[in-house]
C-alpha cells in the first residue's frame, strides 16, 4: 500500500477498528517534542505506520501537510500548538490526557533545556498545561458523575461483541487476544483498573477478561476447552488472506501498539505479534487459559497479577 496516496486518518477503518492507536499517537507525538528540531529527521525514520498516522491526523492534504512539516522546523512553538490541537481532538482517554500532561510538566520544568527558546514557547506550555489540567478536571468530574464501573463493563463488552464479530479476524488468536486487551487498556477498563487498582471490582474484571478472552480464544481456534493443550502453531496461526485484501494495516498496528513490550518482559504478546514463538518462556503446549492469562499479566502486568 502506497502510504503517501493512503495516509491514516481518524476516520480510517484501521483506527474505526482499534480507537487506542489515536490516543497512542498522540502520547508519542508530545514525547517527541524535545526534538522538535529534528522532527521531520525523527519522522522518517519511525515505522510506516507512525509516518502515515502522522500525515492524517496533522494535516488534510499536501498543501496544509507542507505547511506543518515547514513549521516544525522553526521550532518547538509550533509543536506545542499541534500538541494541544491533537490533544483536543484526538485524546479522549484519562490515560492518554495523564501521560500528555505528564510530559508538559517535565517541559515546564526543564528550564535549561528551553532557556533558549522564545517567550512564547513558555507562555505556549503554561497555555497547554493549563488546558491539560482543566481536562483532567473535567475528567475527574465525569468519573464522579456516571457510574465508572458500568462504563467498564461496556467497555469490555463492546470490545468482546468486536472480537467474536470478526473485526480482528484477519490476525491469528493470540494476537486477536493482544488486539482486544490493548483495546481495554487504553479504554474506560484500564482507567479504572489503574484508579481502584488492588481492590475487589478490579480482580473481578480481571478475572473476567481472561474468562471471556479463554473462551473467544478456544472458539476461534476450534478447540473444546475441556480437550488436551494445543500447540503453539494453533495459537499463532494467521488465517489466509482472501484475494485482493491486504492484511498489513493490521499487523503494522499492532506491531506499533507493542513497540514498547520487549520480548523479555512480554514473550507472548512478542510471540503473538511476530507470528512465531520470541521466547523461550512461551511454552511449545499451551491450552486456551494459559494463552490468555498470560497476554492478560504482559497488558495488565500491574492489575492482573491476581488473575
């Protein structure tokens, strides 16, 4: 696919099928802004998947993207401006808002590192940080407001009515799994499970993701759960691909989604990803709990440990 002539844009069935790649997106884009300088550089560089992200949620065309690029290399001013633009209008998660204000409060407080940079740039970071902190207000109001636990359970159920529909059909089961947990990290799920985390409402989600990814897991391969383990090959089996699909949209998300899961800290959700075992901590026999549990523990290494 020609990522120039195709680039992603919200509305994308990719980010229509996994809405945490925006959030993602955004994290990184305010990550990167202490090298604004060498953004374009930094750009090309990244995988084909942020480059394209980056076209389609920064501008809406060559002529408006032309102009982005050519302000970028001025300075870390114009970075800001696209950072609270973006945030606004792509940031909806209480993780994602968190992260981003997290890195303009290490801005603000890196006085050295921006003395060189104009007034504006620190009027620019008061106006941002002050944007961040009233939506993380308005956040904390909404969670007061509705009843966070019912906002996690539809979470989980929209993303579990998503997997059984066959929106992640194009990836093997233990990457539908990843797909589906990352989904319920970025969303209403792991914000609550990151606000209550140790409490009993937290174990009890826990404990329901990985019963209801066990049995998505078990009828996607065709495998009763009360029949011996299954190999690996089961679990990691990509179905084929139907003539004139491509299927790399997909993968190329997913593999963005895991970029910052090494294959030590999460071997099966690496497995899953690069389609073959990374790891000798993955074992060779595995039934559909063991695959679960364990891509459970490397997304929710923090909440899940009383799965």
């Amino acid at each position: 696919m020609n990522e120039a002539s195709n680039p992603i844009d919200p509305d994308a069935p990719i980010c229509q099928t996994l809405h945490c790649l925006a959030e993602k997106f955004v994290v990184d884009f305010a990550n990167g802004i202490d090298v604004a300088r060498d953004h374009l550089r930094v750009q090309r560089a990244r995988t084909g998947m942020f480059a394209r992200m980056y076209d389609g949620f920064t501008g809406q065309g060559v002529r408006r993207q032309a102009e982005v690029n050519a302000s970028l290399t001025d300075g870390v001013e114009a970075s800001l401006q696209w950072l609270g633009e973006l945030t606004q209008s792509l940031a909806h998660s209480n993780w994602a808002i968190a992260q981003v204000n997290d890195r303009v409060t290490a801005l603000t407080a890196n006085v050295a590192q921006l003395v060189h940079y104009s007034a504006d740039t620190r009027k620019q970071l008061e106006a941002l940080a002050h944007q961040l902190d009233q939506r993380m207000q308005g956040m904390a109001q909404e969670i007061a407001r509705i009843d966070f636990i019912q906002k996690a359970q539809l979470n989980m159920d929209a993303t579990f009515d998503k997997w059984a529909a066959g929106r992640f059909a194009v990836l093997s089961p233990a990457a539908r799994c990843y797909a589906a947990l990352e989904e319920l990290r970025w969303g209403a799920l792991g914000d609550y499970c990151r606000n209550y985390n140790g409490q009993r409402q937290c174990q009890d989600f826990m404990q329901m993701v990985a019963d209801r990814a066990t049995r998505q897991l078990a009828e996607d391969a065709a495998i009763n759960l009360q029949a011996p383990a299954a190999t690996a090959h089961v679990w990691l089996a990509t179905p084929p691909a139907k003539p004139g699909r491509s299927d790399d949209d997909m993968w190329q998300a997913l593999a963005y989604l895991a970029d910052g899961m090494p294959a030590d800290n999460a071997p099966f959700v690496s497995s899953a990803v690069q389609q073959r075992p990374a790891s000798r901590m993955v074992p060779l026999i595995a039934d559909a709990r063991r695959v679960a549990e364990a891509i459970a523990l490397e997304v929710f290494p923090q909440e899940a440990v009383h799965v």
